[in-house]
C-alpha cells in the first residue's frame, strides 16, 4: 500500500536541493527497458558531484535525510582503480536496483579513490551502501587476507604469493569460482597529441621507461626530453605494464611523476607535449594512443574493441573481481558478480568505455604470406573475438576461456552458419614442426569437444603450429599468447 511516510519521502526528494551530489532517481514501470536503466545509472554515477541535473531525466538532488542517515554496508569491494574508479560504481547502483531501490546516490567519502553507492529500498525502509575503495589492485588481496573487504578488485591477475596467503581462509583464487574476469581493457601508451610518433615496440617502450632512450630525436622526433608519466606502485595497471613491458626486458622504471589515478595521469600528459605515459584504455583519448608491436617483425596494433576482445594487442589485460562465491557467507558477493557477468552488466561495462565479453566477428587483413590454409578460411569466414587458450600452470582450459565457451554457443545459437573452424597455433616450443601442429591440433581438440558437448557439431580443426606470432617466445606471457586458438565461422557455402 502507497503509505504517507513514502508520498512524503517522494515530495522530499523532489523539492530537496542538495548541492554537491549525484543522484539518480528513477521508478522502474514498463516503459523503461533494461538498457534505458542501465544508461541513466551509468550517467548518474560517472556525473561529477557538481553537476546540475535536469528534472526531464529523472534525476534530482537527494533529500537531507538519506544522506545523513546512516547506511548499512551490505558489500565492501576494495582494490584496482581502474575498475573502482567508474565501472564499480556503476555496477554497484546497478545491482541495487536489482534489489529494489528506487534512489541510489553516489557520495564520496573524505578520502580520495573512496565511495559509498547507497540506495534506499523502500520496501523494508532501509538505507544501503556498497563501500568501494579504489587505491590499487594489490590493496585489494591485502584488505581480503585482513578480512576488510568481501570482493577484492583487480586489474591483473593474482599473483602467487598472494594466492598462498588467501588460500587457506578463502580456497585457491584461481579456480572459477573465485576468478571472475568481468571485463577487458588495454593498457594504452599515450603522447601529447601533437607529437608525430604513431608506433613503438614493446623493446623500445621499456627503453623509454627505464631511462635508456631520453630524447625524443632518438626516435626520429624533436631533440626534447622525453618525460615520463607512470601510475603509483599500488596500481594494478603498473603491475601489468612492469610484468608485460618493463620485467619482459630486465628493466625498472626510472625516475616518473606517479599518479594514483588513470585519469589524472592522462590530464598529465595531455598538457605535456613531451610527455608519455600508459593508462587504462577507457581514460585514453583516441588522439593520443600509440600503435604498439610485441617485437621486431611483428606487425604494431592499435587498441580497439577487437584487439583486445581477441587479446592480438600487446597490452592488453583482463579485468577481475575476486572473491569465492561458494564460500562466501554473504549473498551479495555472488549477487554482485552474477550481475556483473549478466547481458545487463556487460552493457554497463560497454558503458563506460571497457571492453565487454560479448562475441563479434570481423573481418581481418590478411595478405599473401599468410599460410594457405588460413587464407582460405578468411576467404569466405569471419574470425569471431573470442580467443581460445590453456592454463599456462596446469592442462585445463583457463577461467576467461572457460567463460568465452558460454558466449561462444549463444553466439553460434543465434547466428546463421555453415561451419565454424578451429585454428591452433603453437609457440614453436620445439624444433620439429608436425609436434608444434599436433601440440596446436590437441589444444584445439579441446575446445571441440566442448562445442560439440553444448550441441555445436560442424566443427574442423587446422592446426598451423608456430605461424603468424602475436608475441615474442621468449617469455613464459609471450609463448601464453602464442598457444592459442582462434574461432572462425563460415557463412558461405562455397566453403562448407
């Protein structure tokens, strides 16, 4: 029943005038579609707190009493700022009007990188929050192993000896029900917009950042000092660009201005036409992204939806959320993240500019020194975003791929075509060719078998061993990438 306490809450709401806050109010009826609610919680929530929002949109400033009473913390999340930053806060106003709120705010505490999304659920008259605090992936395992937070947020994956130190409160962190890759991203390399240089490689980024290469003239530029722009050692997009860049060459990085924020850094160099840095692909203006080469030889991408779909790109890097959904005693962790991988949360990750784990097709360039068979596969197919690949610590398929096996059968569910094929390839880790095939042959096998367990029959494999590279094979990432398997599908019937 429509009570006076909740007529007088409404007129609260709408005759209030708070300044400073970002609120999204919204009834859902049946004239809102899913993807209208998730755009209007996105936009609330990425809204900087001095925005002035317009009553046509159903957003207003919060009445004096929701933000003053105090919320009850259902969920802590804690970790990279590359997910705390927009896509939590985005998630978490999401997942509450899952549960029925009706008012969700978006307030920043005292500290920097720290928020709390509260919501107010009318139908039992509580007041919510889910508390998030972004100041770098590793903080986040910290604050799990100190049982601070429930969900710990990661921009690279686990490392070890932060998996034995959860193990036994929280079981292994690498197991499916504990690894959850709810996004994709790309670490992008960035320069002021007027600086000439289009593409480096990998080799020579680590040159840059570890103080060997210090004038630009020395990549065919102006004879100016190259400065340097890197996030804080806290930050799991550091993590990933040492692991991937700096460590793959025996470097460290030299002396940099370090920001515990993506965007701030990407403001940094904006204004510095000698400056460059790496950021998460989502805080990136397209004007100053570089195209970047695993290694001599190996053809320079650029960053783009596919690329990094596919994991072609050099840098790029999976999103986590970590937390063991069959353990936790909290509902919401495992409420959060089925949210979060749903259709409906993967709009909210597209939303806010990452890379979500949806299927789609392309066409790729392929030239006359590709191999044979490969060419006539791409003569009548498509290749499909999703890449196939194996543990590199044990034989069993990793946990995206495991995830991508779900998406790939929707796709192919709903998609007409005549076959799909299974190209493998191998990282050429012996000199014989045929076991680098059949190496590349088995890997794809499996994946076979798991498409024909889901009702997907018309399916070939060619196996290509150590053809077309997308890294170097001399380092454990490199020969990951290399072992791969990418999916095709044909739509002709010329080619069945």
């Amino acid at each position: 029943m429509y009570s006076i306490k909740r007529y007088l809450f409404e007129i609260l709401i709408v005759l209030s005038s708070l300044a400073g806050a970002v609120i999204f109010y919204q009834k859902f009826g049946a004239e809102h579609s899913p993807v209208e609610s998730e755009t209007a919680v996105a936009a609330a929530v990425e809204a900087p707190a001095s925005a002035s929002m317009q009553p046509a949109t159903g957003a207003f400033s919060p009445p004096p009493d929701l933000l003053s009473a105090p919320a009850e913390v259902i969920l802590r999340m804690d970790g990279s700022n590359t997910i705390g930053d927009k896509l939590a806060p985005a998630v978490a106003a999401a997942y509450l009007k899952q549960l029925g709120a009706d008012v969700t705010i978006n307030k920043p505490l005292p500290t920097a990188n720290e928020v709390q999304v509260i919501g107010f659920l009318p139908a039992t008259n509580q007041v919510v929050a889910i508390a998030i605090k972004a100041h770098g992936s590793s903080t986040g395992f910290r604050s799990m192993l100190q049982q601070e937070t429930d969900i710990a947020m990661s921009s690279r994956p686990i490392k070890e000896s932060e998996n034995l130190q959860l193990l036994i409160p929280h079981g292994d962190m690498t197991r499916p029900e504990s690894e959850h890759v709810i996004a994709l991203d790309g670490l992008a390399i960035i320069v002021h917009p007027d600086n000439p240089l289009r593409h480096l490689t990998v080799a020579q980024l680590a040159q840059i950042f570890a103080g060997e290469i210090t004038h630009w003239s020395q990549l065919g530029g102006a004879d100016r000092a190259i400065k340097l722009y890197a996030r804080d050692d806290q930050s799991g997009t550091y993590d990933t660009f040492n692991s991937l860049v700096l460590k793959k060459s025996g470097k460290q990085l030299a002396p940099a201005k370090r920001f515990e924020s993506n965007e701030q850094l990407a403001r940094s160099v904006a204004a510095d036409a000698w400056g460059i840095g790496f950021t998460g692909l989502a805080y990136a203006r397209t004007d100053m992204i570089l195209k970047i080469s695993a290694d001599d030889g190996i053809a320079a991408i650029e960053p783009k939806q596919f690329s990094i779909s596919s994991e072609d790109y050099a840098l790029s890097r999976r999103l986590f959320l970590y937390a063991n959904t069959e353990r936790s005693s909290n509902p919401h962790v495992s409420g959060l993240i089925d949210f979060a991988l749903s259709i409906n949360g993967q709009h909210l990750v597209e939303q806010v500019s990452f890379i979500p784990q949806k299927v789609t097709a392309s066409l790729p360039v392929v030239n006359a020194d590709f191999p044979v068979p490969y060419q006539r596969v791409a003569l009548h197919g498509e290749r499909l975003s999703v890449t196939f690949r194996m543990r590199s610590d044990r034989a069993e398929i990793d946990n995206k791929s495991a995830q991508d096996i779900e998406h790939l059968v929707n796709y192919l569910q709903q998609t007409p075509h005549q076959k799909v094929t299974l190209i493998g390839f191998s990282a050429g880790e012996s000199q014989d060719e045929d076991a680098d095939k059949n190496r590349a042959f088995i890997r794809s096998k499996l994946l076979a078998f798991e498409l024909k367990q889901r009702g997907i029959k018309n399916v070939e494999i060619i196996a290509l061993g150590n053809a077309l590279p997308i890294d170097s094979n001399d380092s454990e990432w490199g020969r990951y990438r290399n072992n791969r398997t990418e999916i095709w599908v044909t739509k002709s019937q010329s080619n069945s």
